[in-house]
C-alpha cells in the first residue's frame, strides 16, 4: 500500500534470513509503475486515472487521485487501497460507494482495482471511530465520496470499449456513449420541428436506431398529421403493451421448490393475490428541536425526484441474489437491479428520523447485559487482537459513554438501558419487521466509537445511520443463500424483503441521488428487448 502511495520511495520487503525480496519498488516510479511492480501488467494494462476536487458547493477544499481498472479488469478478491492524507486507512461506506460504480458494468461476483488518495483539511477528518484507528470518517463524507464516484463513471464511460459497459443503459434512458454524430442529428432534428414532442424525437430516434442496425422496418410516426384527412389513432406499438398485473407470477414462482422427494410449483406471492402489500402507517413525530428539524429538511432537500417516482411506481419482481443483496423491479417498461441492502440504510435512517422521540419498543426478554454484548463483539475483532489492544479497557470505555447516555437514548430513540445495565427494549422502527439480532452486540459496540456525542447534530444524526445499519436485512456472515440449516432464515428474509420492505420502500423513502449513482442499475428496456428478439 505505501510502495504504491510514494512511488519516488524506493520499498525493499524480505523475509529473514532470505536473498529473494517478496517486495521491491525503484525509487523514481510512478504509480502506474508501482502498481505494475506489485499487482502484475494484467492490472496495469487496464489502469485509468482520474481526478476529484470540491465544488462550489463545498464548505471546505478536499482533492482526490483515483487510479483504478477498466472493465475489461475483474477478479474475484477486491482490491481498495485508500490513503487519507497520506495515511493508509478504511471506510466502509466509501469502499462500498466506488466498488457500486462496477455495478452493471462487471460479471456478478467480481470486482476491479481501486486506488484513492484523498487529500482533507485534517481538522476534518475523524480517526477516533474504531478502537484501532484502522477506520476513518470525515465530513460531507457522502458528497465527496458522490463527487469521486461520478469522477469515475466519467472516465469509464470515455475510455472504456468493452462489450458489457458499452451496452449498460443508466437511468435516464439514454446511453452513456452516445456519439457525437447522433447529438448533431438530435440537434438538426430539433431545429427542423421546433415544435415537436419530445415523444416524436424518441419514435424518429427509434427508428434511425433499427436503420443502423440494417434493418428495412420502420415505426410508426405517433406525432401529429398534416394532411387533410381525419386522425386515425395509431396502434399501440408492441414494445409499449405493459403488463404489470400483480396476479402474474413473480421471479420466485418460476423455479420449483424441493421439499423432500416431491417438487412443488408456486403460483402466488405471499402477499394477497393481486394486491399490492401495503405498508404500515407511520406518522410524523412533532419536534421542536432546530437539529432535528435541520435533519429532516436535509432528506427532503436531497430527494432525487425521478428516482422517487419509479421506486413509488415499481412492481417487485423477484430477489436476484439474497447475499449480494440484490433485487429486480419493473418500473413502465424498464428493468431494474437495485441494492435492497443500501436503499434499506436509507430509509431506516429517515424513519428514524421522522419518528424521533415517537419510535416503537421492541421488548428483549429476557434482558440481555450490555456488558456482556459489547465484550462478545470486541471479542470478535480481529484487529484488536492483532494489535495487542487491552480489550477489556475498550469494553469498559464503550460501556461507560453509552450508559452515561442511557436517558437520552430511551427518551428519543426507545434504546433503553437499566442502572443495573440490561438492555430492555431496542427501537421499532417498522412495525412488522424485526432486525437480525445477532448483529445487536455489534450495534452497540459502535454506539462507543462511531456516535458524535460531542454535538447534539451530530449525535442524532450519527446515531441514526448506526440504527440504520443494524437494521439493513441479512446477517453479518456470508455464504448463508446456500446452506441449507439457513433455509427457513432465508425465507424469512426473503419474506420480510419482499412483503414489508418494498411497500415501505414505495411509500416512505425519499432517495437521494447517490442511490441513483451507486445502487440502481437499469439492466432493460422493453424496446431494446422487441429489436434483439427481431434479429433473432
């Protein structure tokens, strides 16, 4: 990591005892040519690199260097190097938001080489979120981590010419890769009929489209007529006839279920047959408090109102992959992909927020011991045993901040703690759904490092995405989709994901844009489909 981050450095690494060095790097290099030494030519070969700063909208200046793969580059085992002012650290949402940009882009389970060094103004950075500083946060964490993804995708759209990202369609409808001829055409084509709709451009842009592709067909022009004889209303057009009747068979009904030597056929969802599940009624807390009232205004100002609308709109079509979180919706007649676990985080933090001081009670009895909690999740920390760290004094500090919160927490968030230091009861966020349990050790284990108790803001705030990220569906481990002592764990998920997730997902959540960037794929388009079925 720091042979690549200081290429002018020379770095020799051997075993003792060895002639052979495991690790050797000139001193007058290049990152480019410190990563060829390291990671081989296959990786090299595939480099791109590109450049992130603030904006105007910025409170503070920041600058990034990005050096990562095209997609013609993908292994299974990431690889994510981040330095933050120079110091080799981890975040795990910003890891997860720039390994989102292959999304789409790369075969399912594989991955690409990312290298980011951020530059930050110190007095911005928070290295005391973990027990061994390993991980980092900083603020407008979300807008500059927005900022390098979109940096990214730019440069990948420009140089990268293979097969599977040329043919990625984003959501706006248009492809990424549009040539510069095809924008003169639009342009001429604007000029010639001012006053034509923007559904006239697409059925003319549609039938140059089957003209390239050699064929003789044309469709049929849906404007309006100029002749003197009567409108005759056109036909609907084959790609358009939409059906979304939620009596249909869903993804799940399509594969037989075993259930010992006989094989059973599912017809129906779950849910009641042709209805839409509906969500719990959850209202708005009144508060008075300016930082929760800031909050909340913040996740109204950041609505993406495109995004709101299909995910208002969608029809569930079936979980594509339990462990890596993934599931398919229709919206009009597009296809997407979108990542159940990061729109979940999302909205659990805004009906945290929008419960505020009003969050239901999940009753544990019997009452579990915080102490005891935070020690098991301590316990399973690698790195602190790695390191030599006195756990029993982190387990101690953990337990004495949070206790020393314990009124607050029961009063606005239904976290409440007993003197004798049983946790009665966890917050509610949505009736009908119940977080995996196991991870509540984790949970609170956080609650020490990663909550700003230092600023009533923050504190909320921070706390808030710690609730939600206990609550995002499936458990810590993975590989559980495939074992079988897991089965009725998977469908209990599956269940929750589909029936009380996804209807709360259309009538509560308010996504921001960095949903649409990172974690909503577009994977089809009904008229794509109708000209590759033709040719066939």
């Amino acid at each position: 990591r720091y042979a690549i981050h200081n290429p002018t450095v020379l770095f020799l690494c051997k075993k003792a005892c060895s002639n052979t060095a495991d690790v050797s790097t000139p001193p007058s290099g290049t990152v480019k040519s410190a990563i060829k030494t390291i990671y081989g030519p296959s990786v090299a070969k595939e480099l791109l690199e590109a450049r992130a700063e603030a904006g105007q909208k910025d409170e503070f200046e920041w600058e990034g260097e990005i050096w990562f793969t095209s997609a013609n580059y993908h292994v299974k085992k990431p690889t994510f190097l981040l330095f933050i002012n120079h110091r080799s650290v981890d975040s795990v949402r910003v890891r997860r938001a720039v390994e989102a940009v292959y999304n789409g882009i790369l075969p399912k389970g594989t991955f690409g080489f990312i290298y980011l060094s951020l530059a930050i103004d110190p007095s911005k950075v928070d290295v005391n979120v973990h027990p061994t500083k390993r991980e980092v946060h900083f603020l407008d964490e979300e807008r500059i981590t927005e900022h390098v993804a979109d940096a990214m995708q730019t440069v990948l759209a420009a140089n990268d010419q293979s097969r599977s990202f040329q043919y990625q369609t984003v959501l706006t409808g248009h492809s990424p890769f549009k040539s510069k001829e095809k924008t003169k055409r639009d342009e001429l084509r604007k000029e010639r009929s001012p006053g034509g709709s923007d559904e006239d451009m697409e059925s003319e842009e549609g039938s140059e489209g089957e003209a390239d592709d050699g064929s003789d067909d044309e469709e049929p022009h849906a404007g309006p007529s100029h002749s003197a004889k009567p409108i005759r209303k056109p036909t609907q057009l084959s790609y358009k006839k939409v059906r979304n009747d939620l009596k249909t068979r869903t993804l799940d009904s399509m594969f037989p279920v075993m259930q010992g030597t006989s094989q059973v056929q599912a017809t129906q969802p779950l849910g009641e047959p042709g209805k839409k599940d509906k969500a719990p009624t959850i209202t708005e807390s009144q508060c008075f408090l300016t930082s929760v009232q800031e909050l909340r205004a913040a996740v109204k100002k950041g609505k993406h109102s495109h995004l709101a609308e299909i995910i208002a709109e969608h029809t569930f079509v079936g979980i594509a992959s339990l462990g890596l979180c993934l599931t398919l919706v229709q919206s009009s007649t597009k296809l997407f992909l979108m990542n159940h676990a990061a729109l979940s985080e999302e909205l659990f933090y805004q009906l945290g927020l929008m419960q505020f001081g009003n969050i239901g009670k999940l009753t544990l009895e019997p009452a579990p011991s915080l102490e005891e909690l935070v020690r098991l999740a301590v316990g399973a920390e690698k790195a602190i045993k790695e390191q030599g760290l006195n756990a029993e004094k982190i387990v101690k500090n953990i337990i004495k901040t949070v206790m020393a919160q314990r009124e607050m927490l029961a009063e606005y968030f239904s976290l409440e703690i007993t003197s004798s230091g049983q946790v009665a009861t966890i917050p509610l966020l949505l009736p009908g759904y119940t977080p995996y349990l196991d991870r509540l050790p984790l949970f609170l284990m956080r609650l020490g490092p990663q909550v700003d108790w230092t600023s009533e803001a923050e504190c909320f705030r921070t706390f808030l995405h710690e609730l939600a990220y206990f609550y995002v569906p499936g458990p810590i481990t993975q590989g559980k989709e495939d074992d079988p002592a897991d089965v009725d764990t998977k469908k209990s998920e599956e269940w929750q994901i589909e029936h009380v997730l996804f209807p709360a997902f259309r009538k509560y959540l308010e996504p921001p844009r960095g949903l649409l960037e990172r974690d909503v794929v577009q994977v089809a388009e009904l008229r794509d489909l109708y000209r590759v079925f033709e040719r066939c």
